[in-house]
C-alpha cells in the first residue's frame, strides 16, 4: 500500500525535486502539501505548490496554507540568490488556475493524522513551525502520527547558514526544539547525511534528457542552484537536501541512523543548533535524561550512488 505522507513544503528548487520525486515514485498517497516560509515567503510557497501539482497533472492533492513567520524570532527573507526571486529558478511561472484550500496548515495536518490514526507521515522540508503550531492545536497528533521525517539539522558537521545552524531549524528554532523534544518517532535527515549526497552534473544532466513534464520542470529550475552550489562548494555537484529525506521513505537500509536526544539552541549566536547527546552517555543535568519515546532518529550517512540511482530511476 502507498503510505500516505503530507509534505510540508517552501518550494525551492530542492523542495521541487522532493515533490517530484515523491509524485512520480508511485509509493505514496500525498494527502496533501502544506506551504511554510523559508526559501520563499509563504503566498508566494503556496503559489509554487500549486503550480507544480498544475504542471504534474495532480490538482487533486490539496495546498494549505501555512505560517507566514516563526514563533519569535524575526524571519530574515528569502534566499534569492540560491533559489531565484520565484523560488523557481527566475522562470516566473504563470499563476496557477487552482487554489488553496480554506484550512490552514496546522489544521490540515491535525484533521488528516486524527481521521487515520497510525497512518499518516509528516514529511516536513522546511522551517517546522506549522508542525509545531499543529502540535499546540492538537497534542495527540503525538500519539496519532505514524511518524515524521524531516529534513533539517547538524548534529555533527557544520551549519549552512550559520557556523552552528541548518537553514530550516535556524528560521524557527523554537518551533524545531517543540518537534524534536516531541514524544513521537521523528528521524532528521540533515546535512550530516544531504552533505553527502550529491549529484554530478551528468546524472542532473538526465532530467533534461527526459520526456516527463515534472523532469522538464527540474531541469528548467535547477541552473541557478547548481551554479549557487557549485561557487559555495569550490567544485562541481549538487547537494540534494529535500530530495533525500523521499529517498529514506522510500528504502531507509539505504541510511546510517543513530538514536539521540537532540535539543535545539532557541537563542544566541549559535541559535538554531541542533544538539545530539547520545542515549549511553550519562549526564546530571536532568534535560537530558529522558525516555526512549524522546530519542531521535539522526541519519549520519548513507549508500550515495544506490540513493542516487534510486532517485534517478524516476525520471
């Protein structure tokens, strides 16, 4: 059976190669997409969902509309530069023919888990706060979800737009610190493991080369990303942050994970830190004692050119 995900989403290049992805895969049921601020602001995300579910020929997955700014902290714009002033590579696409539903986010993603208890995945790929603003709405989603797997975090490497902090935990760190210290199994894909799966400008050079609609779109997308990746790198390739988090769904015997407690720096200058403490090591402060049910799935590593392939299969 196809396992019903809802994927929270700022597309963003990354985010439309999730989406795709997901779509043309064939082993999910998306209940629907759900927009948050990040890559882009919020209208604008939710304009982008709808016009790739238009382009996809899947206007029958709803779009809700979700957060437009974290919980206290300011949001600090949208990253023109990596993801064009669209969030679609500069192509300005026309406005979409459909709309989003009236529900917001946080009500979408409470009235889905509640109605299939034990089913539904949260699949978040940007800042988590409608996840968090979902939670406060309904704590048993907790209890409900069948899981959430998310892409953000560095437990271990370094942060991607701070030395500390990954971008999607950086814009709402309170938000993420409610998600990840939530009692539910939650496993976070980030750049511990996105940092690791690239992709060379001959397998990106695949989407081009096909006939699909949605690999058309990638491939019209992805210039300005890859050059963005490519000047931050100092070399060729294209990290895949979104992407990866479909691929674990997919076949997580890809993947290295490690349970920790991980708790999130809401303040400071290294605000948005994703801290890992290992489940065996004893500590005296009582914040980090607590139960199994509050561990952490932390993917560390994975099999590079098995995910790779797998996602380009799909094309």
């Amino acid at each position: 059976m196809p396992q019903k995900i809802i994927i929270d989403t700022d597309p963003g290049v990354d985010d439309t190669m999730a989406i795709y992805y997901a779509l043309e895969s064939g082993a999910f049921d998306i209940l629907g997409l759900t927009t948050v601020f990040g890559n882009v602001e919020t209208p604008l995300a939710t304009l982008n969902a709808l016009r790739l579910l238009e382009i996809a020929g899947r206007t029958d997955i709803p779009v809700a509309q979700g957060a437009t700014r974290p919980f206290a902290e300011p949001y600090f714009g949208a990253p023109a530069h990596i993801h064009g002033a669209d969030g679609q590579g500069d192509l300005f696409l026309p406005a979409p023919s459909t709309q989003a539903i009236s529900l917001s986010a946080a009500q979408f993603i409470v009235d889905q888990i509640m109605a299939q208890p034990g089913e539904v995945t949260l699949v978040p790929l940007g800042p988590l706060t409608n996840i968090a603003m979902a939670l406060l709405l309904e704590p048993q989603i907790a209890q409900a979800v069948k899981q959430v797997v998310l892409m953000g975090g560095a437990a271990f490497v370094p942060g991607n737009i701070t030395p500390a902090a990954e971008a999607n935990i950086f814009h709402d760190a309170i938000a993420a610190e409610m998600v990840l210290s939530a009692p539910w199994d939650v496993t976070m894909i980030g750049l511990d493991v996105t940092h690791q799966v690239i992709m060379s400008d001959e397998e990106l050079g695949r989407y081009g080369a096909s006939a699909k609609a949605t690999s058309q779109h990638i491939s019209k997308v992805l210039p300005l990303y890859i050059n963005f990746t490519r000047e931050s790198r100092g070399k060729p390739g294209l990290y895949t942050h979104d992407p990866t988090t479909i691929s674990y769904l997919l076949n997580p015997a890809l993947f290295e994970v490690q349970p920790y407690l991980v708790r999130v720096e809401t303040e400071g200058f290294s605000i948005g830190k994703t801290w890992a403490w290992p489940q065996n090591v004893y500590s005296p402060l009582a914040a980090f004692q607590v139960g199994p049910e509050h561990l952490v799935n932390v993917v560390l590593g994975a099999d590079v050119p098995a995910v790779n392939a797998m996602m380009l299969a799909t094309v």
